[in-house]
C-alpha cells in the first residue's frame, strides 16, 4: 500500500513540477546572400539563437562559384533578423545548418 500511495502522490505532482519548454517563433525568413537562398529560422528565446541553413539547389552541379558558407551564414542571420550575429557563439552541426546567437541594439 505505501508503494502505491508513491507512486499515485508522484503521478499527481509530477506535471505540476515540469515547467512547459519555451518555444521560439516558428517564422522562417528566405534571404539570398551571394546569389544563394537560406531559410533562417528562430530556434531558441533566451538567448536568441537563430538557425541558417542553405538550400542544396537540388545539388546543381551547374550553380553559381563556391563561397564560403560561414560568411553567407552570418550575412544570411544579420539579413533576415536586422541583428548583429555573435561570432563566438555561431557553430556549425553536421548537416551544415548554422546556429548563431544575436545581438539587436
């Protein structure tokens, strides 16, 4: 009886404790940087992190010259959110998508 006495209190206080996670705008803005289309999209409110990612162009090998994608990441976040990119914090994951938190005023 004492178990089932536990475990029905923890069942009541359980969603009581567990605060709903804060959920950022789901906007995406289309920006084309150096004749490249990213989506940017706000992924987290404190702090502010928004997330660049570019499109593949359907992998047309016959597309414009390389460029550098962190440079085209960061002008694409500064485009899209009229914010100032914090480099330190911008990282790269390993499906080439860009996080990067921003700095407005």
């Amino acid at each position: 009886m004492k178990l089932r006495r536990s475990i029905l209190t923890l069942a009541t206080v359980a969603p009581l404790s567990v605060a709903a996670p804060v959920l950022a705008s789901d906007e995406t803005r289309t920006v084309s940087v150096m004749s490249r289309t990213w989506a940017v999209t706000q992924v987290a409110d404190e702090p502010v992190v928004y997330r660049a990612t570019r499109d593949n162009n359907n992998l047309n090998p016959f597309g414009p010259p390389p460029r550098l994608r962190t440079l085209q990441a960061i002008a694409a976040i500064q485009q899209a959110t009229g914010c100032k990119v914090i480099r330190p914090s911008m990282y790269q994951n390993i499906s080439g998508q860009f996080f990067s938190q921003v700095s407005c005023g």
